[in-house]
C-alpha cells in the first residue's frame, strides 16, 4: 500500500483522497436508490466516504492524492466496547505472566523480572489465571518477597478484579492477606503498587491508544472509575484526547463510575467533567467477576467454601441511579456479572420503570456490563427497558470450555448458561463486543470468532451479526452515530472510519458474488492481529 506524502490525507482541508484497488461493498447515501454492491475504489473527503465504485468510473475521478490498496478488504473500523486505557498501557509494558504454568513459574518470572530491573524497582505483572493451572496453589506474600529480591510486587489476575502482592506492598498499603486479595483489599492496594505519575500514565495512554488503532479501531470505550484507574487518571485521558493532534488518534468515549440519587446529582458530576462524559457508569459495579469469585450468586460456588460471592449495590440504590439518570438526560451503566447480580439490575430496572414509566426509562438507552448470568427472561425484560448488553466474547472463549473456570466455579450445567448472546439477540437486546482490555486484550476479530464457536452452540451468532455488535454496535451502545447500515458495508456519505486488511487467500476464492460474510468469516478465522491501515474520520491513525 503506498500514499503520496500529505501529512493528513482525507482530513477536512486536506483534499479529497482515492483509494483504489479495494475490495468492499457499499451502499448508496441514507435514502438513496441502489442495493449493496461491490467496489472498487473509494473517494474520502471533509472526514467523510463520498463516491464509492468501480475502478473503470474511479479512472474518471480528479483527486489529489491516490492511495493504492493492492486488493485489501475494506471494512468499517472496530469499536471496543469496555476498555481500560491506562490498564492496557501498562499492561503492554508489564511482566506478562499469563503464560505461566503455576506458582513455581510465577516465582521464576518474577525472579526473572527482578534480575533485570535496578535496586528497588517496582514489578508489576499481569494476566496469571490459576484455573488453567494443574496445581492452583498461589505464591504467598512472602515467596514473592524472597523471589523479587525484597522489591514490591504486585501481579494482576487476568480478569483485574484480584491480585497478587509481595509481604512489602501488603505492609505499605496496611493490608493483611496470605494470598489472592479479596475485591476492598484488592482496590487498596492496586491503588499503591499501580501509582504513577502524570507523564508515565501518559505514556502508558499513547502506547494504548496506538495499540486500538494497530488491531483495527477507530473507537474505544473507556470505563474509568475510581477502584480502577481513578479521576486524576481520568482527567489526563480526556485532556489527551482533546489535544490538537488527537484526530491521528483513536477516539475515545468516556464513562465515569459515580453512583447518584437525584437528577441534579447527575448533572453536577456531568458538569464538572465538562461535558466530555458519555455517561455514569461503566465499571460501577453490582458485583464482581466468577474468576475471584465475587460475582453474586443465587446459589453457592461449586469449588470454595466462600458463599455466593458479593453484591455491592442493592437494587434500591441502582434505582435510584437510573432514575436520576434518565431525569438528568445522561446515560447509566452497570457493571454485573453473576445471576444475582442480573437479578438485583432487573429489580432496580423494575423500580425505576415504576417511578419513571416504561417508555421513559427506555428512552434512556442504558447500558449494563458483561451481563454474564442472564437467562431468557431477563434478556426479554432488557428488551423491554431499552437496555443495551456490552460483552466480551472471549470470556467464553477463555474460561467457557469443559473443565475451564466457569466449570470449575459454577459447575457445567450454570456454566454453559453464561454469555447468551443469541438469547440476548434473539430478545431484541442490542449487543455491543469489546475486550475488557487488558483483561482479554484489543484482538477485534479473535472476539469475533470467540462468538461463532461459543461453547454453548445455541448461543452461536452469525458472522454479520457478531462482526455488527463489534462495529456499529459499540458506536450505538455509546449514542453514537454508526457508520453503516448493515454488517460489513460501506455508506456512501457516512463518516469514513475504517480499517484495510489483508484478504486471506480463502476470501478470493469464496467472496465473489456473495456479499461480505465469507470475508468476514475468512478474517475472524485467520485472527489478523494488525490492520494494513485504520481510518478515524478519513484521517490515518495507523498504517501507510
């Protein structure tokens, strides 16, 4: 792929920009005659797609600059749903330990780690999952202590929501555990061992945003809040994001997780963000996740004597929240993941329809979280209340297969009730993908795929479906305008945020005549992990 040298091809004032020998199929503008077709080339221009045809028309066309695409799919640019930038950054630059075997090679990395690093450095590591391991005893502080050369560690379970920390970090931040960190100890002392300075969470924020532009998006959601990443870091995204320069990034849409009770509530913390919010909530929790066993549970786990999990918010309270929201005009959300947790959400959902009315309540178009341990009912009931379903396919894919955590946790018969996506789709729910970054890491089409081969088979989407949730479905999940009107194609006179990738060598053989599915379904089974380039509004954010 080649360009001439614009600095800002496609951006408004930049001129218009062709892009030839694509592959893609296009639509006319909203309203305009014409069935999806076949292209060729593309004409971008002031951030938007505005000609869309043949190469032989394209020959026609005067622009200032053509970009040669050599047969690339051009498809609309991913939107992660739920995402933690900052997270994700540090995450990229961390001991990564997701491959480790047991607590023996979780010692050795970290002595590994420590041997590279001069006196006193912090370690910080992240992804260990202890259900893939054969034995899953967990280093206790004190090994950690003695493996690190007496450094302090603090080594993040793959989900985030439990964590590792050597007999120093413990002591500092005036916590007493033997082993994993239940949810308040775990916040206290992320907290400490995370803590960095504005310029290094900077970094960990461009190398982050770099990194969803790399894999394809042109937009992400990030879930602050503050037991996650907190409102300084909060403040440093969003002045990121506004930076002159920021167009050459990926977009960022931004929730807080403040809990309210009155509309002027709601307002006030709108305010004082100065309207740079998508809205309330995100990662405000009603409970926590299976992987640490936190997640509210009718009944009791199946593998530790350790109860049914927490539930941190009471449906009261999550009424209250909605109803402030909807009378303020701002948009809730809920992180919930257990079958309690979905009730307790329900029932809150059930309140504030009482008090609001129905139709006003679904005005709203709120959001919840993961929404893991929902069952056919409750999907219809979140069609009925206009709520959005934002989750992470490859839950399924990592902790869904016989023997893997959710059997381990719940058993076989709750585990494979988990993930419904076509329960949620066949309800009427919209479905939003995204990664929880770093929790299953910006890998758009390996989401995908992880929802064409749910362990469940009835709870399978198709590729046009799944590839939907991942493209306009994260853009409406955040009240945003999408960018096609159907899976995989293009709109004549839409915002030009997309992404070229290379077309496997099945997608020329299959493709023809039949639409985008087969070239979907060709790039999620070959889990192309980089885009050749990725459009924010016609303008470059990554690639030639």
């Amino acid at each position: 792929m080649s360009a001439a040298p614009v600095g800002r091809p496609g951006a408004a004032g930049g001129g218009p920009v062709l892009y030839r020998g694509v592959r893609a199929w296009a639509r006319p503008p909203a309203g305009g005659a014409g069935p999806t077709r076949p292209v060729e080339a593309l004409l971008i221009d002031r951030s938007a797609i505005v000609w869309a045809g043949s190469l032989s028309e394209a020959s026609e066309l005067a622009a200032p600059t053509i970009v040669e695409a050599h047969g690339a799919v051009a498809l609309p640019a991913f939107v992660d749903a739920h995402a933690h930038v900052t997270e994700t950054g540090r995450a990229l630059a961390s001991l990564d330990v997701s491959g480790v075997e047991g607590a023996a090679g979780l010692l050795e990395a970290v002595r590994r780690e420590a041997a590279a690093l001069p006196p006193g450095a912090r370690i910080l590591g992240h992804g260990w999952d202890e259900s893939l391991w054969a034995d899953p005893r967990l280093p206790s502080p004190g090994e950690l202590e003695r493996a690190s050369g007496g450094r302090e560690v603090f080594l993040s379970r793959i989900d985030v929501h439990a964590g590792l920390a050597s007999a120093g970090l413990l002591a500092r931040a005036g916590v007493s555990a033997d082993g994993v960190l239940d949810e308040a100890a775990h916040a206290a002392v992320r907290a400490l061992g995370t803590r960095t300075d504005a310029e290094q969470a900077r970094a960990y924020q461009l190398a982050a945003l770099e990194h969803f532009a790399a894999t394809g998006h042109a937009a992400m959601t990030e879930m602050a809040a503050p037991h996650v990443s907190g409102a300084d870091d909060l403040r440093g995204l969003l002045a990121l994001a506004a930076e002159a320069e920021a167009g050459d990034r990926v977009e960022v849409v931004a929730y807080w997780a403040q809990l309210v009770a009155h509309p002027h509530e709601a307002i006030a913390a709108m305010a004082e963000w100065g309207g740079r919010l998508a809205g309330l909530g995100g990662d405000l929790s009603i409970d926590g996740s299976i992987g640490a066993r936190t997640a509210a549970l009718r009944a009791p786990y199946a593998d530790a004597a350790r109860g049914s999990g927490e539930l941190l918010l009471a449906a009261e309270a999550i009424a209250a929240h909605l109803s402030a929201c909807t009378r303020a005009g701002v948009q809730a959300a809920f992180h919930v993941i257990g079958d309690a947790g979905v009730d307790a959400a329900l029932e809150g959902l059930r309140l504030a329809a009482a008090d609001l009315g129905g139709a006003r309540l679904a005005a709203g178009r709120h959001r919840l979280e993961h929404v893991e341990g929902i069952d056919a009912g409750g999907a219809a009931a979140l069609a009925n209340y206009g709520v959005c379903a934002s989750v992470q396919p490859r839950f399924d894919e990592l902790w869904g297969f016989p023997g893997g955590l959710y059997e381990q946790r719940l058993g076989p018969d709750r585990a494979l009730a988990l993930n419904p996506f076509a329960t949620l789709a066949r309800a009427g729910v919209p479905l939003a993908f995204g990664s929880d970054t770093p929790v299953t890491g910006a890998r758009p089409w390996r989401s995908v795929a992880a929802a064409l081969r749910h362990h469940h088979e009835g709870e399978r989407l198709g590729v046009e479906a799944a590839f939907a949730a991942h493209t306009v479905g994260g853009r409406a999940a955040a009240l945003r305008p999408g960018t096609a009107s159907s899976p995989g194609t293009l709109v004549v006179g839409t915002q030009a945020d997309l992404a070229l990738w290379r077309a496997p060598d099945v997608e020329h053989r299959a493709a023809s005549g039949t639409g985008p599915a087969a070239t979907l379904a060709a790039l999620a089974a070959a889990d192309e992990r980089h885009s050749l380039l990725t459009l924010r509004a016609g303008v470059p954010i990554h690639g030639a």
